[in-house]
C-alpha cells in the first residue's frame, strides 16, 4: 500500500511539472511575440521610409515596407496619405497606387479636404481616375469629374460620368443640366434628349426648393423650366422667387425670357429692360451685366432654332435701332470736354450726315476723334497723340484709347480700355499695352497690339474692337508719321461683305 501511495505521489509531482513547464514555454512564446509587435509598432521610421519610397518611385521598397507593417492609411504632418502622396508626386507610379490598395489604402479618405479622385483629376492622369472612380460614394464626386471632362471638351466621358453619378442620386440637378448642355454641343446636338435631360433637372430642383429656397436654386429652377419647354412653369418659379428677392435681376431676366417664348413680345420687353438694371444694381453681375443676356440668348437660340427670329428680334429691340456719325474731336479738346461732348450726342443728331449702320446687337453711338493725350501723362510720357473711340452698349459709355508714342518719326501703338459710367467718370482702366482687353467690353486685338510704324512704309495696324456672331468692328490705323495720321473704321459681316464706314486724318501742327 505505501509503495503504491508513494508512486501515487511521484505521478502527480511529474505531471504539476510537465504543466509547469508547459505554462512556461506558452508564456515566453507570447511574450515573444508580444515584444516583435511591440517592436514594430514602435518603430518610428517604417512609416516614413514608405513615403520617401513613394517619393521616389520605388513600388518594390513600397511592397517591402507595407508587408513589414507601414500603415497604408496613416496621415503625416502635412495632412498627407501615403495614397495622396503616390497620386500626386511626378514619380510614383500607377503600380504603387495599386499596391497600396491591395495592402489596404483607403481611396475614400480624403487628404485635405479632396479625395484621390479629386486629386487624380487635378493630375490630369486618365488611368489614375479610371481606377480610383469605382471607389467615389458620393454622387458629387462623380458630377465633377463630369464637369471636369466637360471642361476638357471630352463630352462622351462627361456623359458616361453624368450618368454614373445619377445611378447614385437620380436627383442630382447638375448632373441632368450638365448632360442638357452635353445635348446642346455640336458634336452631340439632338434636341428632343437635350429637353428630356432639362426636365429632369427641372423636376429634380423642385424637390430642391421644397427643403432650401435659395436665390441660386431659383434661377436654376427657372432656367431650366424655360430649357425644357415649360415657358409657364419657368414664370410661375420666376415669379415665386422674386417674391422673395424682388431685386433679382437674373430672375426677372428668367420671367422676360418666358413672356417671349409665350408670344407675349410688348411684356417681354419691359421685363427685360427692367432685367437688365436689376442685373447693373447687382453686386454679383454688376460688372457682366450685358455679357449675361447676350449669353443667355445665345443659348436659347441653340435650344429654340425655330424662334430664332422673335430672340433676335428682342435683343435688338432692348438696345433699340440706331445710327452712328463719324465725329472728329476738335484737337484742342481735353478729355472732360470729349467726354461732355459724347455724352450729348447720345440722342441723333439730324444735322449730321449718317455714314452707315452697325448690328445693333454690337454697340449704339460710335464716335471717334483725335485729341492731344497731355492728361494721360501719367500713362505714357512719350504719348504724343491719341485717338479716342467712345461708344454706347446697354445704357453705358465705353470707351478704347489708342496711344502713340515714339520720337523721330517712330510710333509704337497702345492700346487702353476704359469704362465710363452714366456720371462719365472713369470706373476702372482695365488694360494697356499689349494685355488682354477687357471681357466687359470684348475688345480682342485681331494682331499684336503693339507695333512699330518706320516713317519709310507705313505699315496698317488692324484692331478688332468687337465681335460677334454677326460682326466685327475693326480698326485700320494708317500712315502714322510725326506729321500725320489717319484711322479708319470698318466692320464685317458674317456673310463676308465689308464695308468702310469712315476715317479721319490729321496733319500734326507744331
């Protein structure tokens, strides 16, 4: 009995030691691997030396290090990805892109404020965007890329964008208008769909006013009722928005446009004068006011071909039918008594001759002449002589300035843009030299805007100072010299037919 009670207790101290020991190798084996995590969480420069890989271009390094443990998703100083930094540095490369998102980048984090389909598309790098497109959850996103092949007058991928991003919001107005206008292009010109995408975007921006009736989402309702042939109902939100911003020149703008395309011309009309000084009160459109109608009736004509004649009969009837006299400055006069002298002839004068007639649609009131530029010293010091063409467009006074200067029989041609308002003070020289002329005015130099004139051969300047679908007014300065000088006016039809309206001549006296 003792013997058996003795290896009875022999048995139980070798198993308490087995289990001892099996305790012991479990214990060091976690705390092994305890300290290989701890080890590579710790490692401050895994990280880093992932983004510096990726910097370089190196997709090998970059497999490397995200296999050891870098974190695809962690954000750096400068608010950075390690996705955001392959989509933007010159020498990543698509493969490391595809990398990190194997490894498990997430293409929905956005780094800065933009998602890497924002910043593929600001790369302007089509295989980033094609692969990073299928991971966009907002139907936002997916309109502006549309917007930006749009922009990029790639309009098969702005559809193919455009209609990605309805799959995800049927409702998204701008994606509807966007394909309208897609409809309305010259490669992709089909009536009927352009109306259809319209509608929608009319119907989807109704549920839009019912939970925000802002200015902006008005004038969009009521465009794009007027685009899908719903004249009254682009009257009735017309007419709803302007109950609460009755100073809307855009709207009423809206409600002229629909009493038009109702037949109801004499209304039309009155609404669109009264459109277009909301348009000049305005902070907004104050300073493109005449460009917004002119716009806008280009693309009604687009849309609405066969009422072409009434939209052209109306834009002309708001500036009203004119006739322009050639008029020489005296070349003693200053600049306020040009400036007074303009200004009273707005209303025809009968007992000048008329020399010809311009498209309304262009400018009312052309007159030029040449005066002595002593008050535009500070401008030029060499100018010794200018020549001035003031005219009237929409209810305002514009003006161009053309400079000379030069000595011993050398003249170099400038050019300076201004705007004159009712008060006939200047509101703001735009340009000079040989920038561009000012988008208010549309002047666009048809040559270089500056050029040397040799007293051996006179050599023609030709200025466009305005084009539209029907006309350019042109500019042709002639025999520049220190003794004289002479400006002629033309202006060409879009049939081709030209037509010398007037010119001017003055011999310098010293």
């Amino acid at each position: 009995m003792e013997a058996k009670s003795q290896g009875k207790k022999e048995f139980m101290k070798m198993n308490k030691m087995i289990l001892l020991i099996s305790m012991l190798v479990v214990s060091l084996f976690i705390m092994q691997s305890r300290s290989l995590n701890a080890d590579t969480e710790q490692d401050p420069d895994i990280d880093i030396r992932l983004k510096f890989a990726i910097v370089q271009g190196d997709p090998e390094s970059v497999i490397k290090f995200l296999e050891e443990g870098a974190n695809a998703n962690t954000i750096y100083d400068d608010g950075n990805t390690p996705l955001g930094e392959a989509i933007s540095r010159t020498r990543a490369t698509i493969d490391i892109v595809k990398a990190l998102i194997h490894y498990g980048a997430d293409p929905k984090i956005k780094v800065n404020g933009f998602s890497p389909l924002s910043l593929a598309q600001q790369k302007n790098d089509e295989e980033l965007i094609r692969i990073l497109y299928h991971y966009a959850e907002s139907d936002v996103e997916l309109y502006e890329l549309a917007l930006y092949y749009l922009n990029k007058e790639e309009e098969s991928s702005a559809l193919e964008y455009a209609d990605e991003a309805l799959k995800l919001n049927p409702f998204n107005v701008k994606a509807w208008a966007l394909k309208g206008s897609i409809f309305l292009s010259q490669n992709y010109y089909n009536i009927k769909y352009a109306e259809m995408a319209y509608r929608k975007a009319f119907e989807a921006s109704l549920i839009n006013l019912k939970a925000n009736k802002s200015e902006d989402d008005y004038q969009s309702a009521a465009w794009y009722a007027l685009m899908s042939s719903d004249f009254n109902g682009a009257l009735r939100v017309a007419k709803e928005g302007l109950l609460l911003f009755p100073e809307d020149g855009n709207l009423e703008l809206n409600n002229a446009h629909a009493m038009l395309l109702l037949g109801r011309k004499k209304e039309a009309i009155d609404l669109y004068k009264k459109a277009y000084a909301g348009l000049q009160r305005s902070e907004r459109y104050a300073e493109r006011a005449a460009q917004v109608m002119t716009d806008d009736f280009a693309n009604l004509i687009r849309r609405y071909p066969d009422k072409a004649m009434e939209l052209r009969w109306a834009e002309e009837k708001i500036q009203g039918p004119f006739d322009f006299n050639f008029h020489e400055i005296p070349f003693g006069a200053g600049k306020d008594s040009v400036l007074g002298m303009v200004k009273g002839a707005i209303v025809k004068d009968e007992n000048k001759p008329v020399l010809g007639r311009l498209d309304p649609v262009l400018t009312k009131q052309l007159r030029t002449g040449l005066y002595p530029a002593d008050q535009d010293m500070q401008l030029n010091p060499d100018v010794v002589e200018k020549y001035s063409v003031i005219y009237e467009k929409w209810g305002a006074l514009q003006s161009m300035d053309l400079f000379f200067t030069g000595k011993e029989g050398h003249r170099t041609l400038f050019l300076v843009s201004k705007f004159y308002r009712e008060t006939g003070g200047i509101d703001r020289i735009f340009t000079r030299h040989q920038e561009a002329i000012s988008k208010e005015i549309q002047i666009q130099p048809v040559v270089h805007a500056t050029q040397i004139v040799s007293p051996s051969g006179p050599t023609p300047v030709k200025i466009a100072i305005w084009k539209s679908n029907n006309t350019t007014i042109f500019l042709d300065v002639l025999n520049v010299s220190t003794s004289s000088s002479q400006l002629r006016i033309m202006y060409i039809s879009k049939n081709g037919w030209a037509k010398y309206v007037a010119s001017a001549d003055r011999v310098r006296s010293r």
